[in-house]
C-alpha cells in the first residue's frame, strides 16, 4: 500500500472514529464520547496499523482517559459505552487494545472488550 493510500486510509479512519464518537456521545452521562476517543486518537496507529508498540504519545493518552474513567462509577459507565459501540464499528485490534494498559503501566478499570457488560463496572 502507497504512502498517500495510508494517509488517506488514516484520516478515513479519524473521521468515522469522530463520527461515531459524536452519535454515541449523545447518549453519554458526564463524560462525552467524543471526548473521550479524543483523548485516545494518539493511539489509532497502535490500533490500527502494524505499529508495534503504543507512542509516548498514546501512553499519556491512555493515563488521561484513565483519570477521567476513576471520576465515578457514570464517567467509567460512559466511557465503557463509548468504547464499546466503537469497538463493534471499527476494526479496532482488540487484542492490541487490551495490551495497552500493560505496555503504558496504567491500570485501567474498565475490560478492553466488546462484548462487556457497561452497566456492571
């Protein structure tokens, strides 16, 4: 694949990711959707690509969204509905997504999967 074919394959992916963030956002409590997956964009490479390890820059992402998400049990509820509607309309590397936490040394409460119960955490 070109470079040009990447780059555009990469801002198609930015502008379904916003997309979606906005319409499931909608139904958020405290934390909006669309912030949150803006907080994790650094990541997408990670996530999406053959990048091999997630940047500094997704790192620091991920440890903001995890301030966010230890707020109160509704911010981990959003966010964890955020994640996943995003999860099932986006070819997310989901085993990727769970080696995150472990390779940015964050502890996250919410379980990297599409198939979780939001309501339960």
């Amino acid at each position: 694949m070109s470079n040009s074919s990447k780059a555009e394959k990469m801002r198609w992916v930015v502008l379904v990711v916003m997309a979606l963030a906005l319409l499931v956002g909608r139904a958020m409590a405290a934390i909006r959707c669309g912030e949150a997956v803006s907080k994790v964009l650094p990541c997408q490479g990670f996530l999406v690509s053959g990048v091999t390890a997630p940047s500094a820059a997704c790192c620091g992402a991920v440890q903001s969204l995890e301030k966010m998400e230890r707020a109160s049990s509704g911010d981990r509820q959003a966010i964890c509905k955020c994640f996943k509607g995003l999860y099932r309309a986006f070819p997310v590397n989901i085993t990727k997504a769970q080696l995150i936490p472990q390779l940015c040394n964050v502890t996250i409460a919410i379980a990297v999967t599409p198939d979780i119960d939001c309501d339960r955490i």
